[in-house]
C-alpha cells in the first residue's frame, strides 16, 4: 500500500506541466500549509495535463506525430533545465534563505520530472522505432529522426 501511494506521488507531482504552470502548482502546494484535501484538490487539477500528455505518448499515429511529441519532451526538457539554473542561480548569488518555500518546491519537483520526462520520451521513441521502421529515410540517411542520435540505426 505504501509503495503504490509513493507511486502515485511521484507520478502526479513529476508531471510533464509547462514552466509556468508547475510554478503555479507549487504556490498552490505551499499555500495549502499541509491541508491534505487542499493538496489533493491541487493535484488532481494538475494531473488532467499529465493525463493528456501521456495519452498522447500511447496514441500517436505516425511518425511524424511521434517525432512531434518527443521532440516536445526534448524541449520541455530544456525549459525545466533553464529554471532549474535560475532557481539555483539565485539561491547562489543571494543565499538559501532567499528562495521562497514555492522556490524550494518547484526546484525539487523539476529536478524530479526530469527522469520522469526522459522515461516519457524514451516510451515515446521505442514506439516510434517499433510501429514505424520504415519510415526511417524521412529523417535522414544515418537514421536520425532530430530527436535521438539513432532513432532507427539496427542495433
């Protein structure tokens, strides 16, 4: 029981939210000072992009819908790298106590999501590669689709 709502944690808090919503979600999750319906409210509000997301990494149709999403992982990747630095770059030059508790959560949540993000994107790629072998010259001759190094290389 404990490992499944551990689970469910990492899944609901390690979304794939756009910078500026998981800032907001962590305002939210701080401003609740541990009211548990409150986080629970929260959380469920922001797992519907989660959902979407990950339906959409179930279902794409094609290998150009499939690059789309991974490269969108990629990409949000970056945003949450970008923020990571911020945060830290202002926890370095003003100290610690210069975060805020919603500063100190969203670093953490992003630091998480981003092995959640690579997991997405690795699901996302071993699909491509698996329903659309054959469409390997439309990415290149060495097999590179822009998003992996060798989206479809024989291994």
């Amino acid at each position: 029981m404990a490992v499944n709502v551990a689970m469910e944690w990492v899944v609901v808090d390690n979304n794939h939210l756009s910078v500026e919503k998981n800032q907001s979600r962590s305002e939210e999750l701080v401003n609740c000072q541990g009211d548990s319906s409150c986080r629970s409210a929260i959380r469920d509000k922001y797992r519907q992009e989660y959902d979407k997301v990950q339906e959409r990494i179930a279902t794409c149709s094609g290998a150009d819908q499939c690059v789309a999403v991974a490269k969108e992982l990629r990409a949000l990747q970056g945003d949450y790298s970008a923020r990571m630095s911020e945060i830290q770059e202002k926890a370095r030059m003003q100290g610690l106590d210069s975060l805020t508790p919603a500063e100190v959560r969203e670093w953490a949540d992003l630091r998480g999501a981003m092995s959640n993000i690579d997991a997405s994107r690795n699901l996302v790629l071993r699909r491509l590669r698996r329903n659309y072998p054959g469409n390997r010259e439309d990415y290149g001759a060495d097999g590179n689709c822009g998003v992996c190094g060798d989206c479809w290389r024989d291994q």
